[in-house]
C-alpha cells in the first residue's frame, strides 16, 4: 500500500507538472495532425490514403510523444538534481521507474487517439479490429517509452537525450514498415528492420486497421514484450550503475 | 553498543574511489542513538561522498555500513525507511508550491493523504513558513530554500537526519534559525549526522565531530575532548605594519618561551604555555618602527585545534567553499 501510494503520487506529479501543460498537450494534438496532414497532401488529397497512412501516423505519435517526454521527466531531473530525492527515497527501484514512466505511457496513448479521432471524420472505422489494435497501441506505448527511458538514462543533458532519440527515431520512420513495405526495402536494410520493436507495433496496426499484417499477432505480442522487458531491465542497469556512484 | 550506548550508525574501512582519485580511504566511525555527530572537513575531503554512500545514494568499493544495524550496502531501501536526507543543494521541485512539495515527500514514504497534509502544515508552522506556503518553490529564497529542504528532510519522523552543509550559503537570521531547530531536533532523541565546513557551527551543535581531510579522518572525539590539549595554551594574534618577516630569528632570541607564528606579511601568532606580556612584544616590534596596530587574546576553540591537526588554514577553507556554491 505504501508503495503504490508512492507510485500514484509520482505519476500524479509528472502530470502535473510535465504533462498536462499546455506544450505538451499542444505537442500531443498538433504532430499527430501535422503528419496526417502531411502525408495526406503527398497522397494527392485521395480520401481513402487517409486509412493507409493511419497505422504509420499513430505509431509515429506514439513514438515521438513518449521519448521526447522522458528527456524531461528523467534526464532533467536527474540534472537538476531532484531525481536524487525518488533515488533516496524507500521505494523499489522498479516502481519508481514504472512510476516514471506510467505517465509517458498514458501520454502516448492518448497522442494515439488523436489521429484515430482525425480520421473517424474521414473513413468508415467500422472494420477496424479493435481488439488487436488496443494492444498494439498499449504495446508500442511501452516500448516507445522504455526506449526512450533506456535513451534518458544513458546520457546526462536533454539536449544529449534528443540528438540521441532523434538517432533512433527517424530512421524508425523508414526502416519499421510504417509507411513503406519492409519488403520494398533493400536487402542489406531489411535485417535492421526486425531487430526495431516499432516494426512489430506497425505490422500489429497495419493488421489491426488494414488487416495486412505479415507477421502473426501473438509473435508481434511476444517480441514486443520481450522488447519490453529487455529495455526496462537495460535502463534499471544503466541507473544501477551510473546513478547510485 | 559501545559504553551502554546503542549505536545508530556504524561504518567500517570504507573506500570510495572516483577513477584514480580515492575520495574516502578506508574510514571508520560510529554515531550513537540521539548523538549529533559533526563531519568536519574542507571541500573535497569526503564529506558528501560519505553521507551518499551513507543513504544509498553511492555503493562503496569496500567496507561496510549499519544503521540501526541493518546492512545499508544490501538492503539499502529498508535503511531509507528509518532515516531523512537533507542533500547540501535545496532539491525540491521548483514548480511546486512548499506545501506540495512536502506533500509529495511525504507520499514518497507511503504517508496518508490526510496525515501528510496535517504534517506539512505542522513543519510549516515551525519552519515559519506558512505565509509561503502556497508560493511556487522556484520563488522561494535561498534561506527558505534550506528551510523546506530540511522540513521535507523530517516529513516522516526519521530516527537518524543526516543533514549536508545545511547552513551555506544562506543569510546568518536563517542560518541561525536552522539551528535553533537542528537544536530542537537533537533534543527531541534525533540522531543528527552533520557535515560542515562551519567550525562554530560544528562546536556549537554536536556531541562529537570527526576531522576528515582528503578521505580519511584524523580525529574523532567530543569537543571538550578536543578541545582540552590547548586549553592551557596561550595564544596572541598580533595585527601590525610590514617587515616583521626578517624580525622572526630576533624575536624567538629575544622570547625564547615563546613560539612566533608569522601567519602572513603583518600578523603574528604567539604561543606560550603562560600568560603572554603583550607590553615587551609591541615595545620590541615599535623599537624596530614597526607599528602595530592591535594585539588579540586567542581563546582555545575548536578552530585551533582543527588547524593544529590538519594545517589547513580555516579561512581559505570557508572561502574555497563559498566559491563552490556550497557543494563537497
């Protein structure tokens, strides 16, 4: 009980005071629009490339609405020093880095619904699986956010943790399926492509929406929790051995 | 337990090493159940290395460390439990108001919504707080800055407070203040483990100090203790004009009970085992037309012993330190 009463209170203060300010919110809304936008005008203004480009457009939300977040929740306060007082405080290191992250999880789900939103004005979202496309979002939320943890804590200034998000981030966009087939890749780039969880979040959405998805469900499910797992425990190292001196 | 007395904190032969540069080498200390121990030492001596190796904070490279005798290098969250943390730099959260920032420490160690609130208010009556209680901590001044660091320090009744440098930087109406309530606090059974770089500071509050330079200590006693050894000693400081440098070898002919000191061009420190005549002294100095302008008794203090046993002159400790920002 103690712990989660910790728990709750960090996450209720990360979004307090990160998340629910007006950039962020405006961050949340705006990119997610931008890129809609954007790649509807490339498509030549056709209506139904709106459902084509809307698995790619929410998993870049997702992606860029939760590391961009955790330079600050993490790396800035790590900076500033204030991050020394969780380390100090009677918590699990566990918790308190899922309490870290919860909210730039949350972040990235709901940046999800942003272009879903856009696009129920559009398209008829009827076919849409659900039931796939909740875990795929849940999915690529957390590793989205862990890799951006795992980012946050292997450097010490924000501006590091950008330049070093923004290394992994763009070429996700072109390497993980999102808008271009994997297939239609070179062959020499196509093993980088599965070594990349956004790959296996994309191909669930593309199921999910598109009902095109080339890898099975359950394998995507299994490699992005193992994805998960392994970007989790690399950070809680990282912090173990950079952090407590 | 040592002489009755339960030991709240007990560390042995701890080393830490940052590259090749060894901040602490292989210390040993124990802090009894209700003492304040000081932990005086210049900047860079180990001070802060020790506390966060101390809180969990840093792992050492050897050693070992108890508080209320469980292990603090394995179970370090179990020792966060029982002890609070006042770091040297006011960490809290600048956008948060006081009050919310002592409402999420509190949360940190599980404490009730509505027990935390009631705390919050009571440290912020005492740390005289209230009327900034609503303001954002960002705002707040360096000396109200310490003081809600220390009140979020003891928002869960800690036994043992470790508090870092909890007076620099900050004006001497706060600084007095603080220790007023460190007093208090000392009084009410905290064990109070303080590191400073303030020598009064040091005499006035704690039970015991250790001496630690470059990463090991010297000395560890209480201050009647320390002090006693030079409490029979007899000490002048003399303020004159220059050129008493070429008058040393003179001066110990013509005083040979004396030890002269020349601290710096223009000030004398005399020492002797009797009371020193200071007429003969500013006679001989005059008679050599060197005017002198004052004559100070030194009394024993703790800064006298300090410096006898390190040869670290005291000022440029507290000037060093100040250039810092504060920090160890």
């Amino acid at each position: 009980m103690k712990t989660f009463t910790a728990f709750w209170n960090i996450l209720k203060k990360d979004f307090k005071t990160y998340y629910l300010k007006p950039p962020n919110i405006s961050w949340g809304i705006i990119f997610p629009l931008a890129w809609t936008g954007m790649f509807f005008i490339k498509s030549g203004n056709n209506i139904e490339s709106v459902q084509s480009i809307l698995p790619g457009v929410v998993a870049l939300s997702i992606l860029f609405g939760t590391t961009s977040l955790l330079s600050v929740t993490v790396t800035f306060e790590k900076k500033n020093r204030s991050f020394d007082r969780l380390l100090l405080a009677p918590i699990p290191l566990e918790v308190l880095m899922l309490a870290k992250t919860s909210g730039a999880i949350i972040f990235g789900i709901i940046n999800s619904f942003v272009p879903i939103i856009m696009a129920a004005f559009f398209i008829d979202m009827s076919h849409v699986a659900w039931f796939v496309f909740i875990p795929a979002v849940i999915l690529i939320a957390v590793v989205s956010t862990f890799l951006g943890l795992f980012i946050a804590v292997a450097v010490n200034e924000v501006f590091e943790a950008q330049t070093f998000s923004n290394f992994f981030r763009f070429p996700m966009i072109f390497l993980c399926g999102l808008f271009f087939p994997i297939s239609s890749l070179p062959f020499f780039l196509k093993p980088i492509s599965y070594l990349l969880p956004l790959t296996y979040g994309a191909d669930m959405l593309h199921g999910a929406i598109l009902g095109k998805n080339s890898i099975s469900v359950g394998i995507n499910i299994i490699v992005l929790l193992f994805f998960c797992t392994l970007l989790f425990f690399l950070s809680l190292r990282n912090v173990r051995k950079k952090w407590i001196l | 337990m040592k002489n009755g007395k339960h030991t709240a904190i007990k560390v042995r032969k701890i080393t830490k090493s940052f590259d090749q540069v060894k901040a602490v080498n292989g210390i040993d200390f124990d802090v009894y159940t209700g003492e304040l121990f000081g932990f005086l030492g210049p900047n860079g001596a180990g001070k802060t290395t020790t506390i966060n190796m101390l809180t969990g904070l840093a792992r050492p490279d050897s050693g070992n460390i108890y508080v209320n005798d469980i292990d603090c290098i394995r179970n370090p969250k179990t020792v966060q439990h029982l002890i609070g943390i006042v770091p040297d730099d006011s960490n809290l959260y600048p956008e948060l108001s006081g009050f919310q920032n002592l409402c999420f420490c509190a949360s940190l160690y599980g404490i009730k919504k509505i027990e935390r609130e009631v705390r919050a208010r009571e440290l912020l009556e005492i740390f005289d707080l209230v009327k900034a209680a609503d303001r954002k901590f960002g705002g707040y001044s360096k000396g109200m800055k310490r003081k809600l660091t220390i009140a979020a320090g003891i928002i869960h009744h800690p036994s043992i407070l470790f508090l870092d440098e909890p007076t620099t930087g900050i004006d001497v109406m706060s600084a007095r203040q603080l220790r007023l309530i460190i007093s208090e606090l000392h009084k009410k059974g905290t064990t109070i483990f303080l590191t400073t770089h303030y020598i009064e500071e040091a005499e006035r509050l704690c039970d015991r100090i250790a001496f630690i330079v470059s990463g090991k200590i010297i000395r560890i006693d209480s201050v009647p203790n320390l002090i006693q050894p030079i409490k029979s000693r007899h000490t002048l400081k003399i303020i004159c004009a220059p050129g008493i440098t070429k008058l040393k070898k003179a001066m110990e002919d013509n005083f040979p009970s004396m030890k002269i000191i020349i601290q710096e061009e223009g000030v004398l420190r005399i020492e002797a085992s009797k009371p020193i005549p200071v007429g003969p002294l500013i006679r001989f100095l005059e008679d050599r037309h060197i005017d002198v302008f004052e004559a100070l008794r030194i009394k024993p203090s703790l800064e006298e012993v300090f410096v006898d046993i390190t040869g670290i002159k005291i000022d440029s400790m507290k000037n060093e330190k100040e250039k810092s920002g504060g920090t160890s």
